[in-house]
C-alpha cells in the first residue's frame, strides 16, 4: 500500500514524537527531514559548500552525534534558505514518501511542496514559550550549557526564518489538519494526530 503522512510544523512543536507514534501505530516508515538538512548545516559548520554537502549526502552523515544541538538547528536553517540545496535533497524524500507500506515524513514543507498530495496532513504547532521549554529540557537533559532564554530565542530565529524565505516556506497546506499540542501531554496530541488520519483513511476507503 501506498499512503503518505505529512507532518509539518515550527521547531521543536513535537513533530518527531508524533511522527514516530503514528508510524509506529501504522506500521509505517518514518522520515525526519529536518535530519537532511540539520546534516548539511553541520558539514558547513565544518567548512564545506552547502550545496556541494547537499549533493553529496550520504546516509551515514545523518548518523553524526552533533545533529541535535542547537548550533547545528542554526546552520540547517540558514542551508535550508538555500534553493539549490533543497532540489538536491527532493529525489530522496520523494522516493521515501512513495515507498511501498506507507511512509510518515515530518518537515516543514511536506504537505506544501514535497508531498503535496499526501493521503492525510497534519500542522503540529504549540506556543513559542512551550516549545522554547521542551526543547531546553531536553538539550539540557542531554548536558547541553543552554539557557532558556537561549534556546526560545532561538526558536523564535528559526520560526521567522523558514516561515520568511522565499523557497518552501513553513505553513500550514490548505487541506491539513492543525494540532495545537501547547496544552498537550504526548499521548493525547498522539491520540489527536491518530483521530485526524484515521479521518483521512476513511474518507479515502469511502
Ligand atoms: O527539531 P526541530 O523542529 O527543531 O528542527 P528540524 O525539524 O530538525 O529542522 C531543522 C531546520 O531544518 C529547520 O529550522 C528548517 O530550517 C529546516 N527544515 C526545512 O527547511 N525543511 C524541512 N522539511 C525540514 C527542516
């Protein structure tokens, strides 16, 4: 079967964590494309061209241990501004997104341009205060020197830039569903998430 989950939102909204639950609840594979970029901000952080990191890609340089800090999540959003490096990185993650058994891919413009037909689509958003927070907790859990004015500030940097550039800029598509998780434990922004989907199937099986 092929059915594509497309799930969208701003920095640190809880997107992986649904985005594992529900494939995990389908028997889907799951994608994180911010990984893909994080990757390519990181070999800039090492000296190399952008574009030539993009092209090159490997799947053993998603592997890096330094992908999750937030040095990294600044350098993959300034790449990701880049047009050249996001053509360079569609093939894979349409390849992925059409596989067979299904697929869940978690971004900020898989419902817009990567997938733009996907079978059901999800925003997953929470307010920039409950984001910056999360992500201090788990930054710091990790023993990351941060501090929560850093990390919202941060957020916030992000947010502006991917919703502001001109290429595949972070929204909502038209046709998806937004889940607020700011008021939210995990398992009922999961169950959330599900109930949306579970629509989508059955509007499809119709
Ligand atoms: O985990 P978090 O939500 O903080 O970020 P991420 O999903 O790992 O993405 C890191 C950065 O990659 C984002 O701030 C975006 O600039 C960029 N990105 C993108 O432009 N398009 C995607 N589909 C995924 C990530």
């Amino acid at each position: 079967m092929r059915f594509t989950i497309a799930i969208d939102g701003p920095a640190a909204a809880g997107k992986g964590t649904i985005s594992k639950a529900v494939a995990a609840h389908y028997g889907f594979a799951h994608l994180d494309t911010g990984l893909l970029y994080r990757a390519v901000g990181a070999a800039t952080l090492d000296g190399k061209d952008p574009i030539e990191a993009a092209l090159t890609l490997v799947p053993k340089d998603l592997e890096r241990d330094d992908l999750r800090s937030a040095q990294v999540a600044q350098a993959a959003s300034r790449v990701a501004v880049i047009g050249e490096v996001r053509a360079a990185l569609l093939d894979f993650q349409h390849a992925f997104a059409r596989r067979d058994g299904g697929a869940v891919l978690d971004g900020r413009d898989i419902g817009t341009v990567i997938c733009p037909n996907a079978e059901a689509k999800l925003f997953v958003t929470a307010s920039a205060q409950v984001r910056a927070q999360r992500r201090y907790a788990e930054l710091s859990s990790k023993g990351a020197d941060v501090s929560l004015e850093q990390v919202l500030a941060d957020v916030k940097e992000r947010d502006a830039r991917d919703s502001e550039r001109a290429e595949a800029p972070m929204k909502p598509a038209e046709d998806s569903t937004t889940i607020d998780t700011s008021d939210l434990g995990i398992e009922e922004a999961i169950a959330k998430a599900v109930k949306a989907i579970e629509a989508r199937l059955s509007a499809r099986d119709r």
